[in-house]
C-alpha cells in the first residue's frame, strides 16, 4: 500500500497523474419562511424547487453546469431578509427564489438590486415590489390591486345589502390589500363599513372585535389575514355562536389544517391565483411528486414555475449575467408549468390571476 501512495504521490508531482477537477455547479438561493405559521407554503416552496432542479438536470444542466440549491429562512421578517440577503450576495448564487411575504421582499430587494442578483417571488403581491422601478425583482404570482379588484367585485356583487366588517393585520400586505379591496368596494357603494386592526400577539383575543360585530349585526367580515391569527379569529367567532362569512385572501393557502382546526373554516371564501394541479399539462408531474411521497400544492407550482422560467431565460440569453436574463424575461414568452407566461417592463406576470375558492373539511375547492 506504501508503494502505490508513494507512486501516486510522485505521478501527480510530475504531472502524470492529475486530480480530478470538480465538476461545476450553479448555485441558487430558496428564500422564505420555513418554519411557524408559514412552515405549510416553505415546503411547497422548497418542493417546487426540487422538482424544477431536477428537471434542468435531468435535461444536461444549465449552461453546461448542473444545479443546486440553497435554502434560508427568513422568517417572513424584513430586518432577517435584508440580513439574509446580505449574506447571499457575498456567496456565489445566480438567482434567489423568493421571498415569500411581502414585506421581506421588498426589504431583500433593495440588496440585489445594488448587488445585479435577480430575485422572483411566487408569493409576494404587494404591488410595491415591482413599482420602484428595479431592473431584477420579478414574480410569478399576481398583484394586490388585481387582488383587490376581484375581492370587491365579489364583495359587490354576493354582499352589497350585507353589514361589512374589514380586520387586518399590522403588515404591509394586509393593510395594502385591505385599503385596495375597500377603495374599490366604496367605490361600488357601501359605505357603512366597520374597520378595525387585528390584536399583534398571540393569544390573539378578538373578543371586543367580535362584541362590535355582534352589536353592529355583522354579515360578512373580510380579513386578509396570516394563519395564526386567521385560525384564532375564526375559532372565536364559533365560540360566540355568531353567524358570520368570512372572506380572507391568497393567505389562507398557507394555513396547514389538522384534526384541531379542520372545521373551523368551512363555508369560509377566499381570493389565490388558478391551482396549476387541475392543469392537465402537469399530470405527469403531479403524478411524479405523488410517487416521491409529496402531493404538490399551488405554491410548489408557483415555486417550479418561477425556477423554471429563470432557467429558460438563461439558456436563451446564454449567459448567467442578471441584467441580461432579466431583459430576456421581459422580451419572451416562456412554456412553464404556469402555462404560457410573460412579464411586463414592471416584472409582473402576464397571467395568471386570482379567482375565488371555498373551504370545507380543510379542503379548498372552485367558488362557481
């Protein structure tokens, strides 16, 4: 054994022998909230990457070099997500899929934008994000106005004659989609709207809310919530026998649902973007994910789509180079699991948008 180290140690000092070289790779970053309330939509997130890597690998890698990924959590926190990002820039990563809340990824933004990494978020609608102008921020999911508009259409239409009540939380996604809804519902003629902000910590006692509603007879309440206080708030309201719809928006696909809570929201109604799953182009896929053990969900397809649309812009760009590849996404239509989509100068998707669900058993389905 001596002997073949002390010949192989020589061939390689006399350049016979050479080790061999480690075989490239393309790095890129999974951003968002992994774990509390969010933990449901991290793993579609980290899912949908999953499958879009193993595509382009499948399929020779990506400029010649395979991928991976890298995951972070953020915790849905701005200050975190600048800090992350901050670390991420110093690290050989191409492109950052994420971050989930809105918040997070306007704050982490401002970073790759001096840094020429481009970003897409498959969750963030604050419209904010892509309305600074900012050459390398991108999404594969709606805006909050577009949201918005269909929420109050829906709110005009099915409850104009009802007794509304608006709750929302102390972030910048539910008060911009609270004032974009209720600009567009005063608009439509109701006027006579109670208003309120949810309680900001747990155990989120909604009590005195609910006392108002019960006084003011209201019908519907309208609450772009996050899960945790979404769940507290609809567990209340069935505590105090009062017969309330209750109207949330894309955030109530991020509510993991078990024997505890099941029920809670049945009949309840809520605004997302079309589930890719029913697409019958992604039967083979869903099928694939089924046999991995993981039945995907919306955000996994959003997640895909926006790994995989990157890819493709690189490939016809032919170059890594953020600018490049973000001018590609503006000038091309893509195939994804999205379906055929584009974006505009903004870096907003061309489709899809939002429709309406219902929930019952834990389960969503269509609002006809």
């Amino acid at each position: 054994m001596s002997i073949f180290r002390n010949l192989t140690a020589g061939l390689m000092l006399s350049g016979l022998l050479l080790p061999v070289a480690a075989e490239a790779e393309i790095t890129i970053a999974v951003v968002g909230a992994m774990a509390g309330p969010f933990e449901k939509i991290g793993k579609e997130f980290k899912q949908g990457t999953r499958g879009a890597v193993k595509e382009i690998n499948d399929g020779g890698g990506l400029l010649g070099q395979k991928v991976k990924f890298i995951v972070r959590d953020d915790n849905c926190n701005p200050e975190e997500a600048k800090k992350i990002a901050s670390e991420i820039v110093e690290l050989d990563i191409a492109f950052v899929m994420g971050h989930l809340c809105s918040d997070a990824s306007i704050a982490a933004s401002d970073i790759y934008e001096k840094h020429n990494l481009l970003a897409m978020s498959p969750s963030s609608t604050s419209p904010e994000l892509t309305d600074r102008g900012y050459n390398l921020a991108f999404r594969t999911t709606g805006r909050d106005d577009m949201q918005g508009f269909v929420l109050a259409e829906h709110i005009l239409r099915n409850f104009k004659t009802k007794r509304l009540a608006v709750i929302y939380d102390d972030n910048g996604y539910s008060k911009g989609l609270t004032k974009t809804t209720g600009d567009f519902v005063k608009k439509g003629g109701m006027k006579d709207i109670y208003q309120v902000m949810a309680p900001k910590a747990e155990p989120f006692d909604f009590s005195a809310i609910i006392a108002r509603m019960k006084k003011d007879n209201i019908q519907l309440a309208f609450y772009p919530g996050l899960p945790g206080p979404v769940l507290a708030f609809a567990r209340q309201i069935k505590e105090a026998k009062l017969k309330v719809r209750l109207l949330g928006s894309d955030a109530f696909s991020g509510i993991k649902f078990d024997d505890s809570n099941r029920r809670l929201l049945d009949g309840a109604q809520f605004s997302f973007a079309p589930d890719p799953k029913d697409d019958r182009r992604n039967k083979k896929l869903v099928k694939w994910y089924k046999s991995e053990g993981y039945s995907p969900e919306a955000f996994a397809f959003y997640s895909y789509g926006a790994v995989q649309v990157w890819a493709k812009a690189v490939k016809a760009a032919g170059t890594l180079d953020a600018a490049k590849v973000a001018q590609t996404l503006r000038s091309k239509d893509f195939d994804t699991v999205l379906g055929k989509i584009s974006f505009d100068d903004k870096g907003d998707i061309s489709n899809p948008g939002f429709v309406l669900y219902f929930i019952n058993k834990g389960k969503r389905y269509y609002l006809d």
